[in-house]
C-alpha cells in the first residue's frame, strides 16, 4: 500500500459492512457499560455492602476465566455473524429479565437473581468479543487491519465514558434503574439488528469435524502459550502490569458507588465523581500515548503511572479518613466542603484513569508486538484468563476489609500496596524498554 489515504480511517469507514460492525459495537459497549454501572447501583441501594458489590463483579468476571477457551472454538466453529447476532439477541432478553427480578423478587432471592442474571450476561460477552475480533480482518482486509483496530479501540474508551457516565448516571437519576435497564435492552436489539445486516461468513473446511479432537486441541495450545509466556521476560513483566491494572479497575468499582453513599453522603449513582475523571483521563492518556507512546515507554512509564495511580488510591483515602472520626457521611457533618472536597476527588479520579490507561496501553502493545503471530492469540487468551483469575482473591479482600475498617482506609491499603508491588515488580523485572 503507497497511498497515504488508504492508510488513514477513510478506507475502512467507507466500507459499510464495516460502519454496520462497529456502530453494534458501540451499541453493545456502551450497554454494557451501562448494565454494569447499574449492578452496582442496585446492590449498593439493596445492601450498602461493599462484599456484595464485589460479588457482582466476580460474578461478572468469573466467566471470563471459564469460558473464553471455549468461545474461541465457537467463534472458529461456527459462521462468526450468528454468533455475534445470538449473542446479543440473548443479552437482550437477559437485560430485560431483571426487571422480572425487580418486580417479582425480594430480599436474598433478589440478590440471587441479580447475581445469575450478572453471570449470564458476562457470559454471553464471552462469546461475542472473540467472534467480533474474528470478523473485523474479513470484513476489512488484512492491510486495513490497523486502522480498524484503532478504530475499535477508542471505541472501548469513549464507550466506557459514554456508558459509565452518561447512560448510566443520567438514566437512572432520571427514570430510575428499571427505564435504565430497558433503555439497555433496546440498544442491544439494536446491535443484534446491525450485526444481522453482515455477510455471512463461511466456516473454514474441517472445522465442523468431531468435538473430542478440538476441545482438546484447546488446552494444548492455551498450555503451549503458557510455555511461550515463560520463556519471554519483558512479556511477563508487562503481563503482570496487566493484572495489577485489572485489578485496580475492579477495585475502584467496587469501592466507587459505596464512597460516593456511605462515606461522602450522596447517592450511589454519584460515583459517576470518580468514573468521570478517571473516563477523562482515559480518554486523554489514549491521545497521548498513540501520539508520544515511544517516549512513555523509554522513560519506563508503566512503572509511573503504577505508582502514581497508587499514590492517587493513598491521596483519596487519606482525603476522606475523617469519616472515622465523624462515623457519619463527611458531607453530613461539614456540608461546606462539598467543592473541595468534589474538586480534589475529581482530580485524583482524572490522573487514575490517565495512569491506568497509559500503563494499559504501554503494556498491552508490549504483549503484541513481542508475540509472533501465530502464537499471539493464544498469548492474549492466557493474558484475559490470568487478569481475571487473579484479580478476584485481591478484590474479594478489599471488598471485606471495605465493610470491617471502612472504604477511606481501604483506599490507603490499597494505594500503599500498589506502590510496593510496583517497586518490587522494577526491580525484579527490569525496566520495560
């Protein structure tokens, strides 16, 4: 390819199969993002416990660690756009089941159902995400392929925003959680509709033969990127930077809505004071480092941005920690620190998400570009398993200290630890160069 042009955004955009794809794909993003936002809303109105909201998001992470082996096999099993068009036709029908959960159930049986209905819908992700990733390079070409996953990539951002802090908030501090959930279950008929409008694609000679032989062929090759993982240092360096990172994500959801009711005094869906920031900076950092990344990374910023999104964890903790004193929300006591207060949680929450983000990035280009191609999948499906795996013992846990020492000095803890660990990891490991 010589032409400048056909290396920029214009090709794949004029491509309609392609706006038909990634225009679900917003749809899909940003519902879920939104669906997410709510799960959390509703256990934090129904307990103000932190230990259950962190079982909502184990319930959402869990199926990332059993199933994406096996929505691989689907995604290369069967034609790639039913898949995707099940997938969200099924989570259609799953957002609108929790107004039957609302509705008809109470107490502990509506925690339960909250719980499986959670589980349900991760797992139908589970299966959409690969058979999208899949379609992408044939519906665009192989050349094309970069720009299409940039394309793809700021969507996730942008959805993130566009979920957590618009639909999310907004809905359900105009119509409540249940008009939320029914504005989420339109947008994904809506995808399912967009997704509907793509070729079919064809099922590649002998995949459909025998079952036994491809679900062992699975675990052989996940076992075969393990070993690849092994042997290279700075991709289990920038491995671990993954999860520390997906850990922190989880941990700041699950801590958000209960400090925004339980420690600031204000309502659940005001964690959208941290979301925001911590959206804004992600949106910057993606900027930044698509701009000047080959700067970050020879200055080692993955390792500061870690420590500096710990010292941003420590610096909100350490800002609410008179909520021990008062035993009451601190906005109920000293309302006139309402500015400063917002202000400065704000501004931690935008350098959270920018840190987070570029270290993200830095460490995720690193585990591409290290990978050889015909081993890169199953290094990335080793990569999802352990970012989820791993995250749930350390979020489960500060999800129960939460509950027994309080939210403020949960944030300290974690800061502090993220910072050691990061320390550790530099000078283990190496700089990543």
């Amino acid at each position: 390819m010589t032409d400048a042009a056909e290396r920029g955004f214009r090709p794949v955009l004029t491509n309609r199969h392609f706006r038909a794809l990634w225009a679900a794909q917003w749809l899909a993003q940003i519902s879920q993002n939104a669906i997410n936002f709510i799960q959390l809303i509703l256990i934090e109105q129904l307990t103000g416990s932190t230990v259950q909201i962190g079982i909502t998001i184990l319930a959402f992470t869990l199926p990332g660690v059993i199933f994406s082996p096996m929505a691989g096999v689907v995604a290369d099993r069967f034609p790639k756009k039913w898949v995707m068009v099940a997938s969200n036709l099924s989570r259609t029908f799953v957002a609108m089941s929790y107004l039957g959960v609302l509705a008809g159930l109470q107490g502990g049986w509506r925690l339960v159902g909250i719980y499986l209905l959670t589980f349900l819908m991760s797992t139908l992700s589970q299966f959409f995400a690969p058979a999208e990733a899949a379609m992408i390079p044939l519906l665009v070409g192989e050349q094309r392929l970069l720009a299409a996953n940039s394309l793809f990539s700021l969507t996730m951002t942008l959805s993130q925003m566009a979920g957590l802090v618009i639909l999310g908030p907004v809905i359900v501090r105009a119509i409540g959680p249940a008009g939320a959930l029914v504005g989420v279950g339109l947008m994904y008929l809506g995808a399912t509709l967009l997704v509907a409008l793509l070729p079919t694609d064809r099922v590649a000679a002998g995949q459909t033969q025998g079952i036994a032989s491809p679900w062992r062929r699975v675990w052989t090759e996940f076992r075969e990127g393990v070993a690849f993982i092994n042997t290279q240092r700075a991709i289990r360096a920038a491995i671990a930077q993954l999860i520390t990172i997906n850990t922190l994500v989880m941990v700041m959801a699950m801590l958000a809505p209960g400090y925004a009711a339980r420690v600031l005094g204000m309502g659940p869906e005001n964690a959208v004071l941290v979301f925001a920031p911590a959206g804004v900076g992600m949106l910057a950092a993606t900027g930044i480092v698509g701009r000047w990344g080959y700067l970050l990374r020879r200055i080692g910023f993955g390792y500061i941005g870690l420590t500096l999104a710990g010292l941003a964890f420590f610096g909100m903790g350490l800002l609410s920690l008179d909520y021990h004193r008062f035993m009451r929300p601190i906005l109920h006591v000293v309302p006139q620190a309402a500015l400063s207060l917002m202000t400065t949680t704000m501004g931690l929450g935008v350098v959270l998400g920018f840190c987070m983000a570029a270290a993200n990035i830095l460490a995720q280009t690193r585990v591409q570009q290290d990978s050889p191609a015909h081993i890169r999948g199953r290094v990335l499906s080793v990569q999802f398993m352990l970012a989820n795996l791993v995250g749930i013992l350390p979020m489960l846990a500060f999800g129960g200290l939460a509950d027994t020492l309080g939210i403020p000095r949960v944030l300290v803890i974690v800061g502090i630890t993220t910072v050691v660990i990061t320390a550790f990891s530099f000078v283990a490991r190496g700089e990543l160069k």
